[in-house]
C-alpha cells in the first residue's frame, strides 16, 4: 500500500479545543470492542456504499499525523502493547483505551508535551483467530529517562493504578524515523 492510499483510508471524526467539545463527540464513538474482531468476523461500520472497516482509533495532537514520518514523530518512537481480545480481555482492552485517552485529554500523563497521540489497532489474523489488539503510545522524544517514565505513568493511568507488576515488561518500544 502506498502512503497516499494510507492516507486516504484516514478518517478525521472530530477537533475538540475543550473538555465539554471532546464529550459531544467522544459519546458517540463506539468502543473499539465493539468495531474490531471478534473473533468470528470483521464488523462494517457505516452505511453501504460508504461502509467500511475500522482497523484503528487515533487521538493526536492538532497538526501531527499518526504517521512515523510526521515531523512531530520522526524523532520518537512509541511504546506498545498486544493484547488478547478473548473472554473479558476485550472489556478491558475499551476500558484501557478509554483511560489512555482521558489521560490524555486532561494531561494527567504528560505534564511536558511529550506525547504526540496515540492508538488502539486491531491486529487480529483472519477468520477463526482471537481478537488482538495493540494500544499504543506515540512519543517526540527517543530519551530514555522520559520514556520510561511516560510508560509507566500510561500503565498507571490506563489499568487505574491496578496493573501487575510485570505489566511494564510486556512493552515494546519501538523507533521512529531512521
């Protein structure tokens, strides 16, 4: 696929500048639980012709791109997550991204403008598989001191402070750029 395709198939729903703009829009986009796989097929979205499947959430920064190659992102890297969606764990994937977001939107893990967004992406295979889901943390700095940090104030944030403790090893950082 090229970038241009890419580009095509993102869909921008909503800008907020304010906490009450964020929930007038935010309220009616579903869980990504109830969009993604589930395990015996892959959901449409929409009325046909202009139906589609939905493979990711998006919420990032006003001007920046969920693109490695944007300019706020080419010198970072992101911290991810892959999760099973089997059982309650998809309850807890729409939880997890619904306080990774709320974080984000009242700056309770980022106090420096370190984040770029971020994304929750369905990484599920074909039909028969589970669910598997990816939350991710895009970041403008590859510093370890604050990476690190930004992971673990995600972690407490996304889990409601109640994550294991080998929680942070299940991570993976990953560079942007070259």
């Amino acid at each position: 696929m090229t970038k241009q395709e890419w580009a095509n198939l993102q869909k921008k729903l909503f800008s907020f500048s304010t906490v009450e703009d964020f929930w007038k829009n935010y309220e009616h986009i579903p869980p990504p639980s109830d969009v993604f796989y589930d395990g015996k097929a892959r959901k449409r979205v929409g009325s046909p012709p202009q139906d589609r499947f939905i493979e990711s959430f998006s919420i990032f920064k006003e001007g920046i791109a969920p693109e490695w190659e944007d300019s706020a992102n080419i010198n970072g890297g992101e911290w991810n997550l892959r999760k099973s969606g089997r059982g309650n764990e998809g309850d807890m994937i729409d939880e997890w991204w619904q306080n990774l977001v709320l974080g984000l939107i009242g700056e309770t893990i980022d106090t420096q403008d370190h984040i770029c967004g971020a994304r929750v992406v369905d990484k599920s295979g074909g039909k028969g598989s589970h669910p598997v889901y990816r939350i991710e943390l895009w970041l403008r700095t590859k510093d370890a001191g604050i990476t690190e940090s930004m992971k673990l104030r995600m972690i407490e944030i996304m889990t409601d402070n109640r994550a294991p403790r080998t929680m942070s090893d299940q991570f993976q950082w990953k560079m942007h750029g070259v």
